[in-house]
C-alpha cells in the first residue's frame, strides 16, 4: 500500500512535538513505537483541531488542507499501529476497531468528499473542499460527533498500549 503524506502545516500542528515524524526520511527510520505513538497522539489532536475550525470561514484550499492532513493522520495511524499490532494484541484490536469505524462511517464520509478504502485508510477526493458545502463540514467534524469520539477513544488506547522504545 502506498500513501501520499504532503507537508503541511496543519500536518505538523497535529503531530505537535512529533512533527519531525509526520514525513519524510526522519519517520523512515524511526521505531514502530515510536511512530504509533506519534500518529495516534496526532489522530487525536487532529480531531479536537477540526472540531473547533471554522469550516465556513475558511478558503476551499484551506478547506482542503486540512482534510488532506486529516485523512493523513488517519492513514498514519492505522498504518503504523498495524505495524506495531503485530506484537501486541491490545494494539491490534483497536487498530482493527479503527478500520472498523471507518467502514462504519464510509457513507458519512463519503458525503464529505472521503472515501474508506477496503484496507480501512481513506483517500480525499481531489476537489472535496469545492465540491461540498463548508456547512457539511461544519456539520460533521462537531463536538457531538460520534465518529469523532469513537475514533479519539481508539487513538488513545492506542497511545496507552505503545512503547516508544520498541
């Protein structure tokens, strides 16, 4: 499976202190724990970002940039924990419970321009910010969202079942 990371800014605020990981030839050669813990920590920062965005008032390219370092993190995540899952069952069950939501919601997020490829990763359509409303955004990435919670609850199992050392 090849996944395309681009280098963005939104990107790098959700990898935080991992943002050296978040691409490129550093996130090569670091360790599975390492980069569980750094996709899972970044999956659930992403979640509260774009839940306090202001989808509305954004730009279409900002739009998009932001649901492209999402879908990224996303990938990353069950990437990486699948990696990791091979030697841990408590890993393994949430990564797997991960792809899970997301063939759950695969009709909600198609709705958003994201599709939920058979292996559970998702792929942005190329013109989702332009070809959706900002206000089904707005309207999905909420508080309330029980994707969101569900997907933030696996990620920080995720975060409490890894060591970084390995």
């Amino acid at each position: 499976m090849s996944i395309s990371v681009t280098n963005s800014l939104s990107l790098r605020l959700f990898y935080n202190s991992y943002s050296s990981v978040s691409h490129g030839t550093a996130r090569n050669s670091s360790p599975t724990g390492t980069l569980s813990m750094a996709d899972a920590s970044a999956l659930r920062i992403a979640i509260r970002k774009l839940q306090d965005y202001d989808f509305e008032g954004s730009t279409d390219a900002m739009t998009q940039e932001k649901l492209k370092a999402f879908t990224d993190t996303m990938n990353n995540a069950i990437t990486s924990a699948t990696t990791y899952g091979k030697n841990d069952t408590a890993v393994k069950n949430a990564v797997n419970k991960l792809k899970n939501i997301n063939s759950e919601y695969a009709s909600e997020l198609q709705k958003i321009g994201i599709t939920v490829n058979k292996d559970g990763t998702m792929s942005l359509y190329e013109n989702a910010a332009k070809n959706y409303s900002a206000k089904k955004f707005d309207n999905f990435f909420t508080e309330d969202s029980k994707y969101l919670k569900d997907v933030y609850e696996v990620a920080k199992r995720i975060t409490r079942k890894v060591d970084v050392r390995i």
